[in-house]
C-alpha cells in the first residue's frame, strides 16, 4: 500500500513523530512511501500542502498533533484542523487528554488514541546506571511556554538540599531572560544546554527521576523517552497526557507546594 507523508513540512514534536513512524516502517515495511498518487495520505498537524493529493478513492488519516486551538489559538488553524477532521476516514488523538479537549469542538466517527512513539532500540533501560550515592534529578526543557512552568525547575533549583543534584538541560539564555535566575551558580545544580539524543539518553542513564512540572502536555516526547530508558517521572498535577503515559511508573505532585518536594 502507497502512503504520503508530509515530513518536509514539519517541526518539533509533529516531525519526531514523522521520524520514529519511517524508522518503524523501514523495519517493518508497511507501507511504500509515496510522493504522488498514494492509496492513504498520513496528515499530521496542519498538513499544510498538497491537498490536491486528497483525491476521490484515497483514504485521509489525520493525526491531531496537540490540543484544541493549535497552541497560539489561531482561528486560520482551528479551521484547518476541524477541515483535516471532517476530511479524515480516521482521526488519531495523542491521548485521551487531546481527545477530550478536542471533542468540545468536533467528534469523527472513527477515532483512535495512539501515543507517541520512540526508537526503543535507543532508549530502553539496558544501560541504566546504579548509584547509591547522592540522589540524581532532572529536568528537561526545549522552550519556554507558560505551560513548561520554568518558574518551578527555578524554586527547586534554589532550595535544593545536600543529598540532591539537580540537572537542569535547557536553552539557558531564554531560561535566564525568563526567570531571570542564573541557574550555573545554584549549589547543587548542574546546567547542560541543549542536548543530542544520544547524549540525553546518558543522563537518563545516570538519572534517578525525571521532573516534569509542565501542565497540560498532549503527549510527551520527552516523557515517553525516559520511561522506555527506565527512568521514572514525577509530573505535575493538571499535567494533561502525561499522567497517562506514566501510569505506576513515577508519581504525581502538586508542584504548587515546591517548598514539600524534598521532604
């Protein structure tokens, strides 16, 4: 079966689904990817191109990357969203948590709710490292939406006790004009700026919990790849699909009383 998808025309976590869907389909060879003439079209996010590719006969499924109003809210891309929606012989949510919000505007006959995948032959928890020493923490972040609660990886990082590293990965100079807070003086804390997958995985492997203080996350890439390296996460309340991607492997915390965490 002949399958477009659009991957030139994406970006952050809509292109790291892309990435991990062809290395599945490299191994597993479902389909024949297509530039013309497919028998289904893979949309995912806005699919922004190619609608002429939506011909009577070819099956549309549509993978709904986020939540309802498309992150800025943007009413261009709701119409494009709810247009894919109504087009698609199968929407595919990333977790219940999209689903829900979504369903407030639009609700397909045939849906699924397919998490985000990853490439276990990468992260997987063989390599894993035991320490009995000092009590290793970290928390990673590529932006610095309202929603990743910087605020809070700043609070942890000041009162961090003796006993405890913190490792902070992030883009520092946003961080910083954010939070204002220059996390390479804090005691205890360790800052890395951004990370290479391979490299990200070796402090996964040297981690003993992943702190997640963001709310509201459809689906995290992140998330996913720290569970399958064995590594458990302590998430926010209201933190949206995380807490299902976690299930028993980590524990849930109001970080609205960080001054608790470390008790």
């Amino acid at each position: 079966m002949r399958l477009f998808l659009p991957i030139s025309d994406l970006v952050s976590g809509p292109k790291s689904f892309a990435e991990s869907f062809l290395i599945s389909n490299e191994k597993y060879k479902y389909f024949e990817i297509v530039e013309d003439e497919p028998d289904v079209v893979l949309g995912i996010a806005f699919f922004p191109r190619k609608d002429n590719l939506l011909r009577p006969g070819v099956r549309l499924v549509h993978r709904l990357d986020g939540v309802s109003g498309g992150g800025p809210g943007s009413k261009a891309v709701m119409d494009r969203c709810l247009f894919l929606m109504k087009r698609a012989d199968c929407v595919v949510y990333q977790s219940e948590f999209c689903k829900q919000l979504w369903d407030d505007y639009y609700i397909p006959d045939k849906w699924a709710i397919i998490n985000n995948g990853t490439n276990i032959e990468q992260f997987n928890p063989r390599s894993r490292k035991k320490r009995t020493d000092k009590i290793r923490l970290l928390s990673v972040n590529y932006s610095v939406f309202e929603r990743k609660k910087l605020e809070v990886v700043k609070f942890l990082s000041e009162i961090i006790p003796d006993g405890f590293v913190y490792r902070v990965v992030g883009n520092m100079m946003e961080w910083e004009n954010k939070v204002s807070f220059d996390f390479s003086t804090a005691n205890n804390v360790e800052y890395y700026p951004l990370q290479s997958k391979e490299r990200l995985k070796e402090l996964f492997d040297d981690s003993d919990f992943l702190v997640c203080p963001a709310i509201e996350e459809p689906c995290s890439n992140l998330v996913i790849e720290a569970l399958c390296s064995g590594l458990p996460v302590i998430y926010n309340a209201n933190s949206g699909g995380t807490k299902e991607l976690v299930g028993e492997a980590g524990a849930e915390f109001d970080f609205r009383r960080c001054y608790d965490f470390f008790d």
